[in-house]
C-alpha cells in the first residue's frame, strides 16, 4: 500500500478547520471524500490521529506530531503549485471530466481547441469515474446510471440504442431469412465472430433479451473499448454489440453494417453528473451545453440495415 500525497492535505485541512464539513470545503472535495483520505491515512500509519465528537475533530498528540512534520513541506508545496499554475496557466482555470472513450471522440474531441479553460479527461466506466466523482477528483462526469452522492446533481444526457453490427466482410446473406426463428438465428450468431470489452454487461443483456438467457459462449476478441472495437472491426469479419451513435460514420462509409435492433430496442440512459456549488460553474456549463448539443445532433444512424 502507497500512501497518497491528498491524504496529507485532507489530514492538514481537518487539523486547522477542526471538521470534516469544514474541510471538504476548503478542499473544494466532499465529505465522504474527506473521511476516507483520513481514514486511510489513519489506517496506513497505524493510529487515530483525531478524537470525533459530533462537533469538532480533536487531534490527539499524534496528529500535532504529524502535523508539525508535515505542515510546512505542504506548504510549501503548494506555494510551486500555485506559482506554475499561474505561470503556466494564464488564469485558466482547469475542468477536470470523466466519460467514455467513445463518447469523448465523438461529441467533444473537436471542441477541445476552442474551450476558454484547461480540460483534464479521466476515461472509464461508470463503475471507475463514480469514486472520481464522489472524491471531487473529477468536476463532472458522464455516467448510465444516476447514484445518489452528496452535493453531485444530474441531468440527462440522452438515450444510447445498442445494435448489433457486422464487420463490411462479413458474409451476413442468410441473417434475413433467419428473423423469427429463434433458434437458428441463434446457431447462426454463435457460429460468428464475435467482438467484446471485459465487460459483458450490454452482451449479455442483449443476448437475453433475445434469446431468454445469457450467452453461453466467449467472445473471439477482448479489446479495451468499444473505439477499438469499431476500428478493428470495420471493413473486416465479425460482430459486436455497440451505440448505435458511434457506429454512424462507419455505416455511412459502408464500413460496417447495421444488422439487428433486436426484438426490441437495448436502450441505456446517460447521465452527466456534476458537483453542485463548485466553483467552475461557468466551465461546467459549458460542457454540459457542449456535449447535450453533440449528443442531440447525432440522431440514430439507420443507414446500410438489414433489420
């Protein structure tokens, strides 16, 4: 176990605010944030460094110790820290966001060289940008589920359609006469070439939304993301489960084929999560009406089906 330079500046900020609240506040992170910091730093030295009471964080002789040791490194640190940002920054202030890799390509990547303010973007799941979101390690991110966290507020993004997709090579001339028989539709399926990310979560609910019940069979290829997928897929052999947006330029160019929607459209609902009272409320602003705006004109590709 590493221990972590913010585990100090919580521990600091705890020390000379005297609460948890307090705290967070000035570290601009939230509450829960400020408690796990300090109970890892508690954890990795072996020791309570406050007395809690409903009121105040008491530091016992430990923690005056460690604050003795540590305070004046911190400050000084922060005084570099301060001293390039204004150097290098220009007044800029910076907006850090988390999303999807594809999502970032294709709604925002273009915009990047016209934002008025430095941009940080963290790629994940939801799973890996909601710890982000919760600690104020990202100002506002792009999730498919809202979970509720203190001071974060959402606001819909739009609906994603998953479809299945075959490569432009791939023989797809008996699928037609395959819609309504399950069954042999689904021997066909099985026999294909098939494309997925270490997470099967979409895969399977597509599979048995279709076919009552889960896939029984591994993918061929585990590729990072579904960016790589698509790359990787286009104009060659096999099939994927993707958004049905990302896909849209690809179908246009005859690079890939929209072969099913399915029995019923697989739709995920997408969230922007972001921190209420920061800061940065201009610049979040902006990326919200930056990236809405992407989201609604993309449409749902139709072009080059079979379905």
């Amino acid at each position: 176990m590493r221990i972590d330079l913010e585990w100090f500046r919580t521990f600091k900020a705890v020390f000379e605010t005297g609460t948890m609240s307090d705290a967070a506040k000035e570290l601009n992170i939230s509450q829960p944030g400020v408690s796990l910091h300090l109970n890892a730093l508690e954890a990795y030295i072996g020791h309570p460094l406050f007395k809690r009471n409903t009121r105040r964080m008491v530091p016992n002789e430990r923690a005056k110790m460690l604050y003795q040791q540590v305070c004046n490194s911190l400050v000084k640190l922060e005084e570099v820290e301060s001293n390039f940002r204004k150097k290098k920054t220009e007044g800029r202030s910076t907006l850090s966001v988390g999303m999807y890799p594809s999502l970032f390509r294709q709604c925002l990547e273009k915009h990047v060289p016209e934002l008025n303010f430095n941009l940080i973007i963290h790629v994940g799941t939801t799973e890996e940008l909601i710890p982000l979101l919760a600690h104020g390690s990202v100002d506002l991110a792009v999730l498919n589920q809202e979970i509720p966290l203190r001071n974060i507020a959402y606001d819909v993004l739009g609906v994603t359609r998953f479809v299945l997709v075959a490569g432009a090579k791939t023989d797809v001339s008996e699928f037609r006469s395959l819609l309504g028989h399950k069954k042999k539709l689904m021997l066909w399926l099985e026999s294909q070439l098939w494309y997925n990310t270490t997470d099967r979560e979409l895969f399977n609910r597509f599979w048995k939304q279709n076919f009552g019940r889960e896939p029984d069979f591994p993918p061929n290829y585990i590729l990072p993301d579904k960016l790589a997928i698509l790359n990787c897929l286009s104009e060659n052999r096999g099939l994927a489960v993707l958004p049905e947006f990302l896909c849209r330029e690809a179908f246009g160019r005859g690079e890939l084929v929209r072969l099913w929607g399915g029995s019923r459209p697989l739709e995920n609902t997408l969230y922007i999560g972001y921190r209420k009272n920061a800061l940065l409320t201009d610049e979040i602003q902006e990326m919200k009406r930056l990236m809405k705006t992407e989201f609604d004109g993309m449409g749902q590709a139709g072009e080059s089906s079979l379905s």
